[in-house]
C-alpha cells in the first residue's frame, strides 16, 4: 500500500474516531459479539449439546456432538468464550477481546461455510463485526504490524476531531453489505442439508432435480454418510452419470 493511500485511510480513520456515531456501533458490536459468546459459552460450561435442534447426523450435529465428548475441553471453549465476552465487555480490554474472539469467529466461520450451516449469515455477521472492531482500535493495534508507521499530513498530531455528523455513506455501506452477504449465501449452493431433515426434505420441490435432493437428503439424515460422500453421489445424480 503506498504512503498517499495510508495518509488518506488514516485522516479517514481519525476523523471517524472523533464521530459519536461510529462509537454507537462500536459499542453495538461488542455488546452483539458478547452477548453471542456469553450464550455460546454458558451452553458449553453447563454441559449441553450446543444447538441442540440441529440433526445428529448434519455435518455439524456430529461435530457437535463429538465435542460435547471431549470433556473438560468443551467446557475449556465455552470458559474461553465467556472470558472473550467479559474483555468486550469493559472499554478498558475491548481491543483484547476483539483480537481474542477473531480467531475463534473465523474458525465457526469457516466451519459453517465447509459444511452449509443454515447459520452461515450470522457466522458471516459475527466476523464482519469483529472486522470493525479491530479496526476501530487499530491506533492501538498499528504499532505491532509489519508497516512503516506514516506521519498523517492532515492531522500531524494525530488529535482526534469531534465531528457529529451521522455518516449515511458507511451505514449504507454497512446495510449493502449486509445484504450482499445475504444474496450471496441464498446463491452459492445449490443444495444443502438443513438443520433439520424436514427443512432439507422441504427444499427438494424447488431443486433442479427433486429425486437427486430426497436421495441427498436421505444420505445425510438417514444414512449419516459425510457431506463430501452425500454431494459426489448428489452430482453424479444430477449429471445422470448413475
């Protein structure tokens, strides 16, 4: 990235930290972020199935369940998630808990996409708001990454500037984003195994191939087959190569 564009993303970042509005949705994204460890958290620590309506035999449900048998590990995580939620919680460790829960969202994240979670939106959601987060701190975060550190020709004291002005361009932003994210998970797959099997079953009458999307469906639920094996058979149905 060169210096001009570091100078402007800079001023531009001074300039929102001294915008209450963008401090509003900081605070809304620690408080959502904490809220969704503090659940996840106490589910594990109590000893529980997390999601405990999802299909024992869904790609997640088996993960879930062989989770849940690991023991004094499963309530290590949800300890784990709970801690991140206390540090977002006080403005003081905010930055601790957003760099502590980044790479414990990616990982659901990556997760509910491998195995087309229902839940891959609110996965999605999660990261982006950790995204801001550690944005929203990098004065904080700057002095441990790999650039060379500029001198900001706007603003040389690096003071920041009140500015009250509701920023319609991000939060348009934010709400097209949003709905990016939306339009793009309704797209990207043209099958998927329901949190349940009802709600997999349901979704056979609009598939291309409605007697390919039952067999798929009976392969995950029924039979408890991996996803990789039940899509192979799934495509060679659709393909008319079995």
């Amino acid at each position: 990235m060169s210096v001009k564009m570091r100078n402007k993303l800079e001023q531009y970042y001074h300039k929102a930290k001294g915008n209450k509005w963008y401090g509003y949705f900081a605070v809304f994204c620690r408080v959502t972020l904490a809220i969704a460890w503090i659940i996840s958290g106490f589910v594990k620590i109590s000893g529980e199935r997390f999601a405990a309506g999802l299909s024992h035999n869904h790609p997640l449900g088996q993960y879930f369940d062989a989770l849940l048998n690991t023991g004094y590990y499963y309530t290590f995580i949800g300890v784990g998630q709970v801690i991140v939620a206390i540090l977002l919680l006080i403005p003081r460790t905010a930055v601790l808990g957003a760099i502590g829960s980044f790479p414990i969202i990616l990982n659901i994240c990556v997760l509910t996409y491998a195995v087309r979670f229902e839940g891959t939106r609110a996965a999605t959601f999660m990261l982006l708001a950790n995204l801001f987060l550690l944005g929203w701190d990098y004065n904080r975060l700057k002095t441990i990454l790999p650039f060379k550190q500029v001198k900001i020709e706007a603003n040389p004291t690096n003071e920041i500037q009140t500015n009250n002005k509701f920023p319609f361009v991000f939060f348009g932003s934010v709400v097209a984003m949003l709905a990016t994210v939306v339009a793009v998970n309704n797209v990207m797959y043209d099958i998927r195994p329901g949190n349940e099997p009802a709600e997999c079953w349901n979704g056979c009458p609009g598939n291309s191939n409605p007697m390919a999307c039952e067999e798929f469906c009976d392969c995950i639920h029924n039979q408890g087959k991996p996803l990789s094996k039940c899509l192979e058979d799934y495509e060679k149905s659709v393909s008319g190569k079995r």
